[in-house]
C-alpha cells in the first residue's frame, strides 16, 4: 500500500501519541508499506511552529531530517498533476492543508492516514 499521512498522523506517530489508531500506527510500520510525508505537512508544521500553536521537543531542523530517514518516509513534493486535482475538488473541507493532502491521496493512488471526517467526503481512500 502507499500510504499518505495527514499532519497529525505524523506528529502522533513520530511522538509516539495514543490518539493514533492502531490500524493506522501497524499500516505506518509495516515495511511492506510504502510512506509518504507530504512537504504540504511539513509547510504547514513549520507556519505552527512559527506561530507558537507547535512545540516540538528539538529544533525543526533536526526533527524532521531526522524522522524521515529513520521511519522510511518518502517526503512527496507538490506535482501539476495533484494542482489540477485540487483545482476540481469540491470545498467539502475547507482547510488548504488537508484539502491539497485529499488531492495529492487522489491524484497519486495513495491511502490517506487521517482521523479527520471531512476526507471521507471525497472519493479518497482512507485509513483510520
């Protein structure tokens, strides 16, 4: 499977956190599991970052360089292809983040790993 994680997938898996489901946290550890960070997610942990909303234990720098490499995520960059996916998508969820996460799951075949009801609204695959 490919596996796209959503912002708080992320961070609860990196941080060990028991909000992530099992289901999710055994999919994101199964090395037959292809993972995939997306730099929408890392934009938008950066902006919280700087806004005082996200802590995180060391620098961004460190952290994410870091978690990357040792959990195998693949980060995956903003295509054209996933843009013009976006650009069809209905304004089910409003959130710019989740809506161009919901478009890139879409545009490349991917499972998206969210707790987030509103993804369930787009013809996207989901695991929770």
């Amino acid at each position: 499977m490919k596996l796209l994680l959503d912002t708080h997938a992320l961070l609860w898996f990196i941080g060990n956190n028991p909000q992530l489901s099992k289901a999710s946290r055994q999919s994101i550890e199964d090395p037959a599991n292809d993972k995939f960070v997306s730099a929408v997610s890392l934009w938008e942990i950066a902006i919280k970052i700087s806004l005082e909303k996200l802590k995180l234990p060391r620098p961004f720098g460190e952290v994410f360089p870091h978690q990357l490499e040792v959990n195998g995520f693949e980060l995956l960059p903003i295509s054209c292809g996933q843009l013009i996916q976006l650009a069809s998508l209905p304004f089910h969820h409003r959130d710019p983040f989740d809506r161009l996460l919901i478009a890139q799951a879409m545009a490349d075949g991917m499972i998206i790993v969210t707790r987030d009801p509103e993804f369930s609204k787009y013809p996207a695959n989901v695991l929770w």
